[in-house]
C-alpha cells in the first residue's frame, strides 16, 4: 500500500516544484517521513496518516495528519484499502507541504 502513496507523493511533488531526495543526498533541506494505521470500525477501514517534516539536521520542523475512509464496506484493515485511497493521502499530503513551504519560506 504505502507504494501507491510513495509513487504518487514523488509525482505530486515534482508537479508542484518540489525536489525530491533521499536524505543522504547533501541538497536535502527537508525530509518527510509517514506513518500509517488503520482502524476499522462500523464495517469500514479508515486510514490514519502522519508525516513528519524534519530538517536536514533531524530536527522536526512540521507535522502533516489526517485520516481517509478506505470506501470499504468489510472493514477488514489494510485489504481492504485500495490504492486509490493512499493516492489520494498523497495529494493531500502534497497539497499540505506545499502551502506550508510557502509560508514557511515567505
């Protein structure tokens, strides 16, 4: 699952300007690191997310987190997310980050 989100996550960011590096990459200003769950409850799965934004200097700089229904009516955890569930925490994601730089750098 969390593939979806990275792939679409690499093709948001490069869409809206923003470079995309590991962070062993010494042009690395920020680092972005998720974490998901799940939670299952009434017969539906909803996605819980948190991304981290850290400096290059592993300091955390911003928090991004939310939740998204998985549009599942078995409630069973991750098989029941579909792709385009994490596709579309990435581009929420994306769109966070990206008004958070600009203001963070305005």
């Amino acid at each position: 699952m969390e593939r979806h989100c990275a792939a679409r996550l690499a093709s948001r960011a490069r869409a809206a300007g923003i470079k995309i590096a590991g962070n062993t990459d010494p042009s690395t200003t920020h680092v972005l690191k998720g974490y998901f769950s799940t939670l299952s409850e009434g017969g539906e799965t909803t996605v819980i997310y948190v991304w981290d934004v850290y400096d290059a200097g592993g300091n955390r700089l911003h928090r991004i987190n939310g939740q998204q229904k998985a549009g599942s009516a078995s409630g069973e955890g991750w098989s029941d997310v579909p792709p385009a569930t994490m596709q579309a925490i990435a581009d929420t994601t994306i769109e966070q980050l990206t008004t958070w730089l600009a203001g963070s750098t305005g």
